[in-house]
C-alpha cells in the first residue's frame, strides 16, 4: 500500500490494521457531482474506501481554512447525496478517543444498512 500524506491518515491507518479492518487508500471512486446545477462527473479520492461496508473515511486536516472548510462542507454534501457513507476525522478528534469514535461509527453504519437490508426482506 502506498504511503499515506499526513500524521493523521497514519494515525486511521494503523487504527484499520489493528482493527483488521479491509480498506483502499485514496480508491478512485466516481462521483457525480452537482455545482451550480450542473451535474459533473469526477473522480475522487477518498482517504479510507472500507469497500466491505462502503464506507469512506476521510481525514480533514486542515480546518479553519475558509475555503478548505468550504470544500469540506461541499464533500459531506455529495457524499449524503450520493449515499455514500462518510466518517470525517478531523485534528480534533485525533486529541480525543478516535479509536472508539471510528469503531463505532463503522459499527452504526453497518447495523443501520442491516436494518434496511432485514426491513427490505420482510415486505417480500
């Protein structure tokens, strides 16, 4: 796997092998992308594709910058768009118990797609 850029995609890095968790670092995903009501195809590259669940992960290290912030806000909003699953870490919740936040969140994502995917069986 290549090298990741930053301490802190290092720190989620070693989080996932310890955790024996599956993941592709910077996966081109294809995004279709809405600005100014236009659609746009892109491709991204997320920090973390967890391809077993379908879940990114992406490390925001630089926040506090305006227009960094703005991209940012701009990412999470085709993410939901497109329902696609994100878990963003940011400095801050690198300072805090960022083990449990990401394991957890992993874990919600996962029951939430199970209790859709059980709701789905039963109207059959």
């Amino acid at each position: 796997m290549n090298e990741v850029k930053s301490k802190g995609e290092r720190i989620i890095k070693e989080l996932l092998d310890e955790s024996n968790i599956k993941y592709v670092y910077e996966y081109p995903l294809l995004i279709m992308e809405r600005r100014d009501e236009e659609i746009k195809q892109r491709i991204w590259y997320p920090d973390f594709w967890l391809s077993e669940f379908g879940i990114v992960i992406e490390y925001f290290g630089m926040k506090g910058k305006k227009s960094y912030d703005e991209g940012v806000e701009h990412k999470k909003k085709t993410y939901k768009q497109l329902n696609i699953d994100l878990i963003p870490v940011y400095p801050d919740t690198l300072e805090k118990d960022y083990k449990s936040y990401i394991l957890k969140k992993i874990q919600q994502i996962i029951n939430s797609k199970n209790k859709i995917f059980k709701e789905n069986l039963n109207r059959n």
